[in-house]
C-alpha cells in the first residue's frame, strides 16, 4: 500500500452500496461500486480476508467472493455468521438484515487525488 | 406481445394498498398481464405453521383479505390472473378465503387453482433426506418435527392456468416461480429452453420482493436518495417472447428504478451468481448487464440458464422450544454505566437462578446490539456515551417455559432491585419454531393443481406429533 500521506482512509459506505440477504444461517452482501472506476480499488481492497476478519466475532467459518466486472461489485457470501438464523438466533436481527452497513463500515485507503 | 408481471407484495406484511396502482397501470395498458403476491419466507412459513397448530382454521396469509379486496374485482374484471404463494400452511383455507371475497364481489363463479403437493410432513421418514449444504444441524426427532415443505416449481402453477384458473392458490413454492408460471403459459416456452427459462425466473426474483427493486429498502439519505417512498411503486416486470426484460413501475408513484436499485435485487439473496439454483432451471447471471434505458426502466440482459438441479429444496419446520426477551431502559447523566452495571448484575444472577444449558445474550440498544455477537464481543471492547439513551435488551432460548419465564423475570426485578433510574420494562415469551433445509429427489414429489370446488380438503391429519 502506498504511503500513508499519499492516502485518504474513507468509510467504503462513501464508495459502494450493498445490501444483505439471508437464508438459513448463511448470508450474502452483495456489494457494488458508486462509480465503476473504483472497482479495482474494492476488488483489492474487498478482499475474503478482510470480510472474514470484519465478521470474526460472528463466528463466521468462511468468505467467497464472486467478482462481477460487468455489475462493477461483487456478491460476498458468509457462513455461519446468523448464530441461529431467523428462526434461531437470539440476536434481535435475525435475519442479519443490518449487517450490510456493518461490511460499509469497512475502511478503504484510497489515492489522495481522490475527490468524492 | 409483452406480458406484464406485476407485483403485489414481497412478503408477509408488506403494504396492503401497494397493488392498486399496480392493477391500474397493467389495466391502463391492456396488454395480457398477471398480478403475483409473494408473502412467504423462511420466517413466515415457520409462523403460518405456528398459527395453523394454534388453530387448525389458520395458517394462510394473516393479511390475505387486504391484499386482495382491493384489486380482485378490476383483476378478474381485466383478465388479469392472480398468483400468490398465500395459501402458506394452509392453501385450502386461504381457497375458502379468496372464494368467500369473490362471492361478495358478485364473482361466485370464480375459478380458483389450489396447487398441492409441497406438504411432504407425513411422508418425510420413508424419503431420502439430504442436508442443504449451508447448514449443519442434526435433523429434528419425529416428536418435535412439525412441518415439511417442498419449494415447487412452476409446473403445477402452469397446470392450473390451463385449467383456467383466475386465481392460483399456493403454498410453499419458489419465488421466483410464481412469475415464471404466467410466462410459460402465456409463451408457451419449452421445458428445457433453459435461456429463456433463466430470464423468466429472473423476472420473478426481480419483482418477488416488491418494491426492493424499485426504490425499497435501498434510500441512504444523502449517498442513496428516493423520491417519495410514502408512496413507492411496487414493480412491474416487461417480459418479450425472446425473454428480454425490463424493469419498470406505475407512473405517478414514489420510489425509483435504477441501475442501483435492480443490481442490488439482482443478487439478493444470491450465493454463487453463476449458479442460481431454483426447481425451474440453474440460473448463471456470470454475464448479467443492467442498463438504464429510460427514466425508471431498466432492462436485465445477459442472463444464462442450464438444466434444473436434481434435487428440490424443502423447509423443515421443528418445535425449538421457548425465547423470551425483555427490555428496560437507562437515559441521561451516566445512563452508560448504569445500562452495563444493569448487564452484569443479570450476567451474575443467571449463573444461580437458571440452568447452565439456558441460551441467553444481553445488548445495550443505542450502543451495541445487531451487530455483536451471542457473547457480547462489541459491547465488551467499546465503551458507549456517558450520556445517552440506552435499553439494555435480554434474550433467552430453552425448551422449557419456566426456564424462559425464569430468566426474563430476572430482568423485570430490575425495577427494584438494579441500577437507578430503569424504566420501561417489556417482557415477551413464546414458543419457537425452528427451520432447517434439505434436498429430496423430484420423484419423491407429487405436484399438481385442481379447481379449487372438486378439490378435496384433505389436510386434517395436520399438527399430528407436533407439540
């Protein structure tokens, strides 16, 4: 990564939209660019082990991540993270609806030329 | 010609006037068209169970009469065919139901397709059972198993439009399905054009969440803005001969299509994108393009289809004991410490007044809750606002009442006995169903559709075993 006076760190909640579905206790965050010319910048950025690392305390047991360039986004799919589901977790949400905005709260470095 | 496919609602619950302008516009353009109501989830499915072994008269869409009073005259009326996976646990009752609003609207004659054969409870032990890959439960024993649904296809839904069904009637079948159904009537496509098939499948998951493609669930004040979502306009899906579609919705209402809105339904609830598995056919959206082509329209293109999957999903549904939760909360000056001195002395009178095996998880509302973990992880390594606004929430899971009762009643007792300043305590307790998902064979299926009169309501063996 390049130095850190050549970086801005944004929220990726300022750069890409997603949103989350659920079924039984697996969750997918599809995921996608505001413009598409950041995509690389998610695509290196995005990355299994990061998500994996972001939803750690969820017990998640695995992260795949399907690029599509043409969508400029990707499809993040996470299991194990519902501890329960909806009909089984003691979590309020059980669906894990909310978690979209947990992956935007992701920190992304980007090029300080960078304008939003 | 096009056919238009509009959507009514995208899940139990969902707004009750969202189809009138829905039927309007459809009626306004004249083309052949269909209205589909989509009203059944995991989370659903497990709650009509629930209410049809409560009352065995129950257990079809709660909301079904407002759903349909609306509309059912100018549908039947326009020729416009009703599908609706309402019938959820019990569509035969929902049958009654639709048959009942019609004879008030004068339409005693109406012909209703009751789909059957997704209840596969009472033959569950003798069918080979495969566990769906995205869990990992034991199965439920036969005293706690309470329901086993099949996610059927088109097919059957076909059948009963042949048979000139106005209104379909179903229960546990694929989202999707319900809007592929009226293509394939309508198109007469084949079986096997698994292209064509694909597009009209992806038709239906554009349009089975309602208005989650046009404007719903999507605003971000300020990054993501909606126009008027007060008044959003559920979708209506343009479908070609060839499969090329388009998304739109009725003029005149709140919300927006966009490139946004339809990629964020496109993948939602999508795993693998090159292999969407629906009973229908295996979708591949690999190469799916999302091109704006007008004000709200968007046209979906680029989507693939292959043979449809062996295997049939199904919905297990099982007594999983009891949940209970109860709330109270802390404000102004220290309410933080308060919340969490509240947390820890529940933590501590749980470990003598109820059973280790207990489930139980404590959030600060207004601090940390959705997104930390059963164990508190979140709420553990950060530290809230002095001063705030907190509810301190506990949740508990076991299979006896009393336990459940036990527990929430802890933190009732914090009206006295806690911190300072605690107000606002609800407790709530009831019976959980669980679900689980396998895979059975297709022969082990028996799918198929009657006229609702010549049916037979042969579903009294229902809740058997099920406590």
């Amino acid at each position: 990564m390049a130095p850190n006076d050549d970086v801005n760190v944004m929220s990726l909640h300022r750069l890409a939209h997603a949103r989350a579905g659920d079924k039984g206790e697996r969750l997918n965050l599809a995921l996608f660019a505001y413009d598409p010319r950041h995509y690389d910048t998610l695509l290196a950025q995005v990355t299994e082990a990061r998500v994996q690392a972001l939803f750690a305390h969820r017990g998640v047991s695995r992260v795949r991540r399907y690029p599509l360039p043409g969508l400029a986004g990707m499809n993040l799919v996470l299991d194990d993270v519902l501890q329960g589901g909806v009909n089984g977790a003691l979590n309020l949400d059980g669906h894990g609806k909310t978690l979209s905005f947990l992956l935007l709260g992701m920190e992304i470095a980007m090029p300080a030329t960078h304008r939003e | 010609m096009t056919f238009l496919l509009g959507s009514g609602a995208g899940f139990s619950g969902d707004r009750t006037d969202a189809a009138i302008p829905v039927v309007a516009e459809l009626i306004r353009r004249g083309q052949p068209a269909a209205l589909l109501f989509e009203t059944l989830g995991e989370r659903t499915l497990a709650a009509a169970h629930r209410a049809r072994h409560d009352d065995p008269d129950a257990g079809f869409e709660p909301l079904l009469d407002e759903l349909l009073e609306p509309v059912l005259d100018d549908c039947l009326a326009n020729d416009i065919a009703i599908l609706g996976n309402f019938g959820a646990a019990n569509p035969a009752g929902a049958c009654e139901r639709v048959k009942a609003l019609a004879e008030r609207a004068g339409r005693a004659d109406i012909r209703i397709g009751h789909v059957q054969g997704d209840d596969i409870r009472s033959r569950l032990s003798r069918i080979d059972l495969q566990r769906w890959e995205g869990e990992s439960g034991e199965m439920p024993g036969e005293e706690a198993l309470i329901s086993a649904n099949v996610y059927l296809g088109a097919a059957p839904l076909v059948e009963a439009l042949a048979q000139g069904a106005e209104v379909v009637v179903t229960g546990r079948v694929a989202d999707p399905s319900l809007f592929l159904a009226p293509l394939m009537h309508h198109f007469g496509w084949a079986w096997d054009d698994w292209d064509r098939l694909a597009a009209g499948t992806m038709a239906g998951h554009l349009g089975e969440c309602g208005s989650q493609v046009s404007g719903g669930y999507f605003a971000d004040p300020g990054l993501k803005d909606v126009p008027d979502l007060a008044t959003v306009g559920y979708p209506i899906i343009e479908v070609e001969e060839d499969g090329s579609l388009v998304v739109t919705k009725p003029p005149g209402t709140g919300g927006c299509v966009t490139e946004r809105t339809v990629k964020e339904q496109l993948l939602y609830e999508v795993h693998d994108p090159s292999g969407y598995l629906t009973p229908d056919v295996v979708v591949d959206l690999s190469d799916a393009r999302v091109v704006q082509i007008g004000p709200d329209r968007v046209a979906v293109s680029g989507i693939r289809g292959r043979p449809a999957p062996e295997r049939l999903k199904t919905t297990v549904c099982y007594a999983g004991g009891w949940q209970g939760e109860a709330e109270i909360s802390y404000a102004g000056p220290n309410a933080f410490g308060r919340a969490r001195l509240a947390a820890e002395v529940l933590r501590e009178r749980l470990t003598f007044r109820a059973p280790p095996e207990l489930r139980s998880r404590l959030d600060i509302i207004g601090h940390a809750s959705v997104f930390d973990s059963d164990t508190g992880d979140l709420q553990r390594h950060t530290v809230g606002q002095e001063n705030g606004d907190y509810r301190l929430r506990l949740a508990v899971g076991h299979p006896e009442r009393r336990w459940v009762e036990r527990a929430t009643q802890e933190l009732l007792a914090l009206y006295c006995a806690g911190p300072a300043g605690g107000g606002g305590v609800r407790r709530q307790f009831q019976r959980r169903i669980c679900t689980a998902s396998y895979l059975v064979k297709r022969s082990d299926v028996e799918a198929f559709a009657t006229l609702y009169d010549t049916s037979q309501n042969d579903d009294r063996s229902y809740g058997h075993g099920a406590q």
